[in-house]
C-alpha cells in the first residue's frame, strides 16, 4: 500500500517573512518531484482562512483557517515583524494547545518561536532564536533553552532562526521523513552542496573579520559581551587579555575600523535597543542592563544614535529606527614600487 503523504501545515501570521514561506515550501516541492511521487503535502492557513499580509506587503491567499480537523504531522508557525502584536492571544494560544495536545509536531520559523514560547509550548525545551533577537527571548521566555544556533529539532519540537535556516530545517525535515538519499538530492537541486548540522552556531553581524591581530580582537568582543552591564574599562580589557592597552588599540582599529570604547558603546547600545523593542522591560531596567548608569546619560545617547527617544522605541516593526554599525573601512591597495 502506498503511504499517505507527510501532511505540513504552515500558519501564516501577520508581517510573516514571505522568504520564509518559499524557503520552507521550495524544499518540498523539490522532494515531491525528486521522488516522483507526492510524499509530502501542504497547506498554507491562517487563523480565520482570510489572505495574510506578508512582511513584503503581499496579501497571501490560504487553503483554508487552521482547524483540529485536519490532522497535521507538522504544524510551523511563520511570523517575522512584531512578534508582540501575537503575544497574549487566547485565540492563537488555544489552536497552537490544541494541535500539540493532539500529537501534531509543533514549530517556529523565524518569531514564530516566540508565539510557540508564549503559548508556553517550548517550555524545557532548546529554540534555535535569531541573535538580534536572543537577549530579548531570554529576558521574556527563561524556561526555554534560547541558542544561538541555526535550527532544532527533539522531542516533537522544531525551530528555526529565519534566514537560509528555514531551508536548512526543511532539508532535515526531508532526511528524516523520506531519507537522506532523497535530501541530499534537493540540497544539491538547491545548490546548497553539504548541509550544515543544527548546532552550527549563527553568523554574528559586526563580527570583525580576518586579518592581523583578530584572534585579540575576538577575545576582546567576547569579554565585552560578558560585561554589558558593567563595562570594562579599556586598560583593564588589555590586562584580562594579557596584551598591552596600546596592542589591543591598534589591533582593534585595524579590525573593526573602530576604537575599542566606541565598539564597546555600540555593543550596549544593540543590547539595550533590543530589550527596548522586544520586552516589556522598563527604560531604567534596560537602561542599567545595558552598562547606563545614569538615565539621562542613556537616554541622550540613545536619542543621538536612533533619533528618537528611548521611552518610542517599543515595538519591533518595519518601520522602528535600526542600529547600523559603520562598515569596516578597505584596506587600501598595494603600491607598485
């Protein structure tokens, strides 16, 4: 007898990442022609069966509403904007309790990790969360394993931290279902040549790239990153290091095209911008987690940085100032002698 196809269900939220979407159905549909035979299948729903409005400002139809009767293997929430603007709603809350209650898998692509975790579905267990994203979900959901890394999968759970993941996660979707002969016959459809395995950790933006004195440099931003709350200051940075404050200037210029303080600034400035956006945190809270000792000093740089004050800086929208680190500045080229 032929077996059924493995049913997916893909729950559209609004300001969903319609790269999400694609990312997520491409791998699929590749299996289903790779095989030459249906043996997955999927549905595209909502909450109320009505067209959803993707990140990208497309209305995009569904199949039909999520519904108990449709008896899903997998269910994956997409959400990407805002993931405030879900928290908290009974409605949501009681669909995603009633599918896992059934024995459907439950997922989170990209925020939607976030509605899973508030739905308190992801307690107890690892969520592969976006680094933009990650001290927020910790400070909001601290009974989840929130990880820096690019998806999980245990225990009839499954996240992905958006981007190139969501292929990623579909692929071991693919291997687990239909065999790894088969995915790899997608990844090399898509190009994609050797999967990376889930605890391979995230690419961070800002990370000083290669060249001289990076091992140093990387040591330091590590140590900084410890230190938010209470910064180091720069003689001391040097000491731990065991490299002179003159070195570690030097070497953090020529690898970042930045001072160490004005790197360290921007490094509580990114921390205190997303607990901002993404938690519900006070601004004296953030302000003292992110190394501020004095409100006023915060909020003055804070305006100075973003344009506006701290205090208008709570949702995380398309619209919402972003932090943009300065690009490292070219080496110049070799001279001809």
């Amino acid at each position: 007898m032929k077996a059924r196809p493995y049913k997916v269900g893909f729950l559209l939220l609004p300001e969903f990442s319609y790269f999400g979407l694609v990312a997520a159905v491409q791998p699929l549909f590749l299996a289903n022609w790779r095989a030459q035979e249906a043996r997955f299948s999927w549905q595209k729903l909502s909450l109320d069966g009505t067209p959803v409005r993707a990140s990208n400002g497309s209305a995009v139809a569904v199949d039909s509403a999520l519904s108990a009767r449709q008896h899903l293997d997998v269910l994956l929430v997409l959400a990407c904007f805002d993931p405030k603007q879900h928290v908290g709603q009974v409605r949501l809350r009681t669909a995603l309790a009633r599918a896992a209650a059934a024995g459907t898998e439950i997922g989170g692509i990209e925020t939607g990790s976030e509605v899973l975790a508030d739905a308190g579905l992801l307690d107890g267990h690892a969520a592969a969360v976006h680094w933009e994203n990650l001290d927020g979900f910790r400070e909001r959901y601290p009974r989840v394993n929130a990880r820096e890394q690019i998806f999980t999968a245990e225990r009839g759970r499954m996240t992905c931290a958006g981007g190139t993941t969501v292929i990623e996660l579909m692929l071991h979707l693919v291997r687990r279902e239909a065999g790894r002969s088969l995915a790899e016959e997608v990844a090399q459809e898509m190009l994609l040549g050797r999967p990376r395995p889930a605890v391979q950790r995230q690419l961070h933006a800002g990370t000083p790239g290669s060249g001289d004195g990076d091992g140093v440099v990387r040591a330091a931003v590590e140590l900084m990153k410890r230190h938010l709350d209470e910064p180091l200051p720069g003689d001391e940075l040097a000491r731990r290091l065991k490299v002179s404050a003159r070195h570690l200037r030097r070497h953090f210029r020529r690898g970042t095209g930045t001072t160490t303080s004005g790197y360290y600034l921007g490094l509580r400035l990114s921390r205190a911008h997303n607990l901002l956006e993404q938690t519900d945190l006070s601004v004296t809270e953030i302000a003292q987690t992110s190394g501020f000792g004095s409100l006023e000093h915060f909020s003055r740089v804070y305006r100075k940085t973003f344009g506006c004050a701290p205090s208008r800086d709570r949702h995380q929208t398309l619209t919402a100032p972003l932090y943009r680190r300065a690009p490292r500045p070219r080496s110049p080229a070799p001279t001809k002698g």
